[in-house]
C-alpha cells in the first residue's frame, strides 16, 4: 500500500475507465435508454465517481501522528505521577497525608482517562484514514476492471458511441451496434456492477467516519477536581459597598468569585427646584409692588350728562382721592396751580421709572393767560363733557404761579390743563430704564364725583383754598 495516501492521485488512476463508460451510457440515453442512477445528465457517471475528490488523508495522516506523540506524552506522564504519589505516600503521613494522597489518586485516574481517550483517537484516526484510502481504491479498482471487460471491442464500441452522440459518420450502423452490444453492457456491467461499486464505495466512507466517532465518544469524559472546592467556598457579603476600601480588597479574592459591583446610573438630568428663568426687562410703567393702574382717564362727566353714552374708563383703575387730600403736600412746593403741577410732574417721574427730569420745569411755564379771567360759575354743558385730548402740546403745560384768591375764581378751566398735562406725559412710551430702588407710589386716578351736582373741578375749586392762604 503506498504511504502517501494521495486520494486524488488514486483517483486519477480510474478516470480514463469512467470516461470510456461515461459515453457508453450517453450513446445509449440517445437511443431511447434510460436509467435513474445513469442517465440523468450527460456526466452523471463522473459525479458518482468523484464523491470523494477533496479528501485529504494526507491531513488526516498528520493528525494521526500528532495524537500518537500525545498518547506516548500522557503515557510517560502517567508513570512520573504514579512515582510522585508513592514518594509522598512515604514523606507525609497521618489524616493530611492519607487526604492528599486520595485526592492525587483521583487526579492520576483522571489523567488516565485523558490519556486512554488520546490514544483511542489516534487510533480511531488511523484506522479511518486505513478504511478511506481501502474504499477509494476499491472503487477505483472497480472502475478499471469493469472497464476493462470492453478491451476486445473497445474500439468499435467508442467510434459507434461517438457517432450516435455526435452524429457523424453511418449513423444508422453506428446505432445498430449500441443497441445490439453496447446497451446490453451499459444494463448489466454499468448498471449493476459499477453501480453497487460507487454505492459500496460511498457506504464504506460514511461508515468508516461514523465508527471513528462512535469509538472516540465511547471513552470516559475526565473530571478533574479543583484544590479550592476542598475548602471552604468564598461567599461575597450581602450589601457589599463599591468604595475604594472594598476595591483594595478585591483585588485579594479569587476571580469568578463573585459579578461585579454594578455600575452607579447616570444621575438623571433634572433643573434645580429653585432654578428660574432670568426676568425680562421691567416694564416703563410696572414699578409699582402692586399692579400698575392704566393711565388715568379724562374727568368724568358730571352726572347731569349721563344720558349720553359715556366715555369708556380703565377696567381696574382705583378711584383717585380728591384734591384735599393733597393738601398736605401742597403747602411744601410754594402753594398754587404751581404745586399743583409739580406734584403731577413727580407723580410721573415716578411712573415712568426717573423720567422726571425731562419734564418742562414749572417756573418756565407762562401761560395760560385766560387763568387770571374769571369766570362765571355754571354747570357744564353737553359740549364741555368731552376733554380736548387733541390739543396742542403748549396747552398740555402747567400754569403758573398765581395767588390762591385768583385762583379761587377759576372753577372748571384750571382743571383742564393738568388732566391734558397728564394724559400727554403718558402718551409717549421712553426707552425701558433700570428698576429703581424704592418704587413710587402709583399714580391715581381721577376722583369720581361725590356728589351728583358736583363735578371734579368743582370739588377741586372748594379744595384749592386749603393750600394757599386762608380766605379773608
């Protein structure tokens, strides 16, 4: 048997018979003949006998000789350790001695095992890779000798094969001769014979695999035993802590003792419960602690006028108090219509966050001049009840100082003036100054009548003597 068990080489050896059948078989399928296992496809014959191109037992003939170097290295270890136990059975005796020596006693059983299953795989190995080559040269073998029945009437047979297949030369002779001798061979010889050689051939591969198999799966598996599981097993504490202290004696333990400390999650990520947003720029006029009443409305109406519809007034605007109750700060700014208008003047300093400055001064101011006319006292008629929102800025000015006994004659007109004044100072809207310290005390609202005959700038008539000197 030669002893480099190159398949393909043997293989090789029996191709020229299979292509000789191979056209015996395709002459006959064109003249009618057909068979499942033959006549499928023009080359079934070459699959057949090529199901065991690629096997490589010069591979498999490696891995013999590796096992067989590892089954002698097992078998020398063997006797070193059977030597060690019988030294130690001498140097160590008593309860600790008589411990160790039944725990090497049960590794040297282990290794035994480990050994015998290595040498029984080297010769499971060996004896596939003896049945493997036996079974493709059996085949091979098969393949030359029924070819080798046709050596008289080879000739003949191929050149009248040849011309059924391609149809040159007498056809008609040619297809005789298949029918009459070459399709008789293909049943029998082909059919029967070289058949059950690739099936047998086949069979023996598949067999061979599985008895190898079958007797590596046979040994007993090892089971060596661990020196730490004689001791006692190390449980990690309940409600271990991850810190630095528990990390440095980690590093003492035995790996695999126990999962790692979880990871901390990832703190969620939430605003501050204090957090707020920056506050927007404060409004020109919400300088106030309390909500900024609307600038106020023109003097109402007297009451007499109420059957016409009336103005429409600031929704939640407080009532102003009446002129009297300014008396008391009248006095300190000169008294007068003067005081009068300073103090308006201040009052919308104060609502417009420092805008006082702008103002006009009141010593600049001259007019009006129809302030020192008297006139006469009467109710004011339909025509007075609207104020003249739309007159000239020069109108809106404060008047001027005059005497408190000339002023006492002026009972409607001198309102007017300073209603106009403020409602033209709060028309304007100045540019968003900065929040001042301490908050004014918002402007009020005109006065609403006391009473149903009076109108506001005859209560402020009554009042005005108050703040300058006493009437004689």
């Amino acid at each position: 048997m030669p002893e480099n068990f190159d398949v393909a080489d043997r293989l090789a050896q029996g191709q020229p018979a299979v292509e000789v059948l191979q056209t015996y078989v395709h002459a006959c399928r064109q003249l009618g003949y057909h068979h499942p296992d033959l006549t499928l496809h023009p080359a079934q014959l070459l699959d057949w006998y090529g199901t065991e191109q690629g096997m490589d037992l010069v591979a498999l003939q490696r891995d013999c000789d590796s096992l067989q170097s590892a089954a002698r290295s097992t078998q020398e270890a063997l006797v070193v350790q059977e030597r060690q136990v019988a030294q130690l059975s001498d140097a160590w005796s008593g309860a600790g001695g008589e411990a160790a020596r039944l725990f090497l006693t049960r590794h040297g059983e282990s290794s035994a095992a480990v050994a015998a299953a290595v040498r029984t795989a080297a010769e499971a190995l060996a004896t596939l890779r003896e049945n493997l080559w036996r079974a493709v040269s059996t085949k091979s073998d098969a393949v030359v000798d029924i070819e080798g029945r046709t050596a008289a009437s080879r000739t003949e047979w191929t050149a009248a094969a040849a011309a059924v297949t391609t149809g040159a030369g007498d056809r008609a002779t040619a297809s005789e001769t298949v029918d009459r001798a070459v399709k008789p061979f293909v049943e029998n010889a082909i059919g029967v014979d070289w058949l059950s050689a690739m099936r047998r051939a086949a069979a023996d591969v598949t067999a061979s695999y599985e008895r190898a198999v079958a007797e590596m799966r046979a040994e007993r598996s090892p089971v060596f035993a661990v020196p730490g599981d004689l001791g006692p097993a190390w449980t990690p504490p309940a409600g271990r802590d991850c810190g630095p202290e528990s990390r440095d004696e980690s590093r003492d333990e035995p790996r695999g003792g126990s999962a790692p400390c979880p990871a901390p999650a990832p703190p969620a990520a939430t605003a501050p419960s204090a957090w707020a947003p920056p506050p927007a720029p404060p409004a020109p006029v919400s300088v106030a602690p309390a909500e900024a009443p609307p600038p106020p409305a023109p003097p109402a109406p007297a009451p007499v006028a109420q059957a016409e519809a009336p103005l429409p007034t600031a929704p939640a605007a407080p009532p102003m108090p009446g002129m009297g109750a300014m008396g008391g700060a009248m006095p300190d700014l000169g008294g007068g219509l003067s005081g009068l208008g300073q103090q308006f003047a201040d009052t919308l300093g104060g609502l417009l966050g420092g805008s006082a400055p702008e103002l006009p001064a009141p010593p600049e101011l001259e007019e009006p001049v129809e302030l020192a006319e008297p006139e006469p006292e009467e109710e004011p008629g339909p025509e007075e009840e609207e104020p003249e929102a739309d007159d000239p800025p020069e109108e809106d000015e404060a008047p001027d100082e005059e005497p408190a006994e000339e002023v006492v004659l002026a009972e409607e007109t001198p309102c007017e003036p300073a209603a106009d004044a403020h409602a033209a100072q709060a028309a304007p809207t100045p540019p968003p100054p900065p929040p001042p310290a301490e908050p004014l005390p918002p402007a009020e609202p005109p006065a609403e009548p006391v009473a149903g005959e009076q109108t506001p700038c005859e209560i402020a008539a009554d009042e005005v003597p108050q703040v300058g000197e006493p009437p004689e």
